[in-house]
C-alpha cells in the first residue's frame, strides 16, 4: 500500500509576546530562574476574545491554500478535520473542529476532536495516515491548536510560566503523480510521508497532569468549587520522569520498528516541554542533544502545536532538505507517548 504524503504545514501564533520578565510582575519568579530551569525565554498569549479554534482556523487556511499548490487538493476533497487539542473552544462539546470545518467552508468533511494531551500532533498523525491509507478519507486536514494561557493557574509560578498559545496544520493525502519541488511550498520542496508510528498510554499517571474540577468526575459545583481546580495542575517530578523514560523509549522502539538506527536519523523533533527533559533524554541515549531540534525558548510549551511549529521553524531556518529521514516524539496528558518516522 502507497504511503500518504503530508501536502503543506503551515502554523498561527498569537501577536502578544510574553517575556519571562512580564511573567516576573505576575508571579514571584525571575527570568534567570525560568530560563535555567526550563529553557524557556518568552511565549505567546492570545487575547481575551480569542480561542484555540481562531489559531487552529489561522492555520488551517494556510495549509488548506498549500495544499491546493503543491497537490492539486481542493477543498471539497477534505473528508474529514481532525483538531488535536486540550483546551477546546467549549468544555466537551461541540468539537472544536466542527467550528474549523465550518469556518474553512469544507462541505464534505467530517470532524473530532483528538484529545491525548501533549502527545495529540502525533497521534493525529497516524490517526489521519491511517484513514488515508484504508481508504476512508481522500484527503485529511489535521490541526493542533491550543490556548494554555486560559487554563494556566496565573497564582502558581511552577506552572504558568510553562505555556504558550499557537497552532499547526497538516493537509495528508495519497501520493501524486510526481511533480517538480519547489522550495518554498512551505514544506522545503519535500513530499514527507509517514513511514512508522508507535503509540502508547500509561493511564496510571493520570493524575499527574490535569485539570481536577469541571469533567463528570469532579462537576462545576456553584460555592463549592474552588477555581484553582479548573486550571492546569502539573506534579512538575512525576511528569518529568516519565517524560525523560518516554522520549527514551519512544525513540528505542521507533528505531527498532522500522529497522534504522541512530545515524541514519537527521533529527529528532521532540514535544517542547522543557529543555532539561530533553538534554536527559539525549545523555540516557548517548546521543548528542544537537539532535534534538528545540525551540522552547521562543515558544515554550504549546502542547499539541509544539510538534507542528517546530517543524515549520526547521524549514525557515534550512534545516530540512527532501530525503532525510526524522523522528518526531511527544508525551503528555493522560498520560500519553509515542512518535513518528517520517522520510521528507
């Protein structure tokens, strides 16, 4: 069976820019504290009437207009609009991706919402290259989005300083004919596909990364509910170990599956959580943590958009030429993990 191909990749950040001074006038912390601990420099925040489907809408447009460039898609062949995300417009329901698919006027598709945390961009991934490739769905519009910053206890330091707002989009579809690439369609002239993925969960951790109050576990109760509980609650320790073992893991059986080894990998595009995981990560491999593409500094961490903007960042910044082969690797909520192999 012929691999699907990834038609364009386009991304929406937030105009605001918060340093990790304005975070300072917000909450007892430093610049130099969150640097050193994190890795991060500065994040983006949306505005107060903005919501994760405007980026996610941004950045569909985007790559639904590369698409019909570089592959001849138009917009009645989308079957289906897969939104990975955490922060979605409403609690529950409707998906945030009706509200793109309606906004971006794709009569014949589908869409839902793919919720596996930080780890959602990778498993939207294999979830759109498997309807492709079974035949489900001619083309697939899969958008990572989120706005952290609403969900962000702006009273604890240990978190809030962690989380940007931003989005990422991929149009997948079946090969072409081949055509002549041109470097700047946004996907540095390549027609990537994805060659393997590996996907797991450890439920176990669930509690350590959540939101506590506002599901059907814990319901929105008027008096009773402190607001604390309905915004993102990390145990920074638990996460950060499983986060290093993941990566580690993740890479290990990735490499395995599909019959590589180490040298023959370009790069590795982690989830952007903290620099310090990564750095762990690339010292338990014994590989060199240049490997790694990172970009927290500038965006800390967007959860299911951090994959998609990284990406786009290699490209502008030449670092992604067809034929080479990389890694993608996420971790997050729930608790999920897994990664891509994808040949550009």
């Amino acid at each position: 069976m012929e691999k699907a191909c990834i038609y364009s990749l386009a991304t929406a950040l937030p105009d605001r820019i918060v340093t990790n001074d304005d975070m300072a006038k917000i909450v007892d912390t430093s610049d130099e504290w969150i640097f050193s601990h994190t890795g991060i420099r500065e994040r983006r925040h949306v505005e107060e009437d903005q919501a994760a489907s405007d980026l996610g809408i941004e950045a569909g447009r985007e790559a639904l207009l590369q698409a019909r460039r570089n592959g001849g898609i138009e917009a009645d062949a989308i079957d289906l609009v897969i939104c990975a995300t955490s922060t979605s417009d409403y609690p529950n329901f409707p998906a945030t991706a009706c509200i793109i698919q309606d906004a971006l006027d794709l009569p014949n598709a589908g869409a839902f919402d793919l919720l596996a945390g930080c780890t959602g961009f990778v498993y939207g991934l294999e979830t759109a290259r498997a309807y492709v490739e079974a035949g489900l769905a001619r083309n697939v519009l899969l958008v990572g989005t989120e706005v952290l910053s609403k969900l962000s206890n702006m009273k604890d330091r240990n978190t809030c300083v962690l989380f940007g707002d931003g989005a990422g989009a991929v149009v997948l579809g079946p090969p072409s004919p081949p055509a002549e690439r041109d470097p700047n369609d946004g996907l540095a002239g390549g027609r990537p596909q994805i060659l393997s993925s590996w996907l797991r969960s450890r439920g176990s951790g669930a509690e350590a990364l959540l939101r506590r109050a506002g599901g059907t576990r814990n319901p929105y109760v008027e008096g009773k509910t402190d607001a604390a509980d309905l915004t993102l609650e990390m145990n920074g320790r638990d996460v950060y170990m499983f986060a290093v073992d993941a990566i580690v893991q993740t890479i290990k059986q990735l490499l395995e599956q599909s019959g590589l080894a180490i040298g023959g990998i370009s790069r590795i595009v982690p989830h952007q959580a903290n620099v310090r995981i990564i750095e762990a990560a690339a010292k338990r491999l014994r590989v060199p943590a240049e490997l790694f593409f990172t970009n927290i500094d500038r965006y800390a961490n967007t959860s299911a958009a951090s994959i998609p903007l990284a990406l786009h960042d290699m490209i502008t910044q030449g670092l992604i030429t067809p034929g080479e082969t990389i890694l993608t690797v996420g971790f997050g909520a729930g608790l999920t993990y897994g990664g891509n192999v994808i040949r550009w």
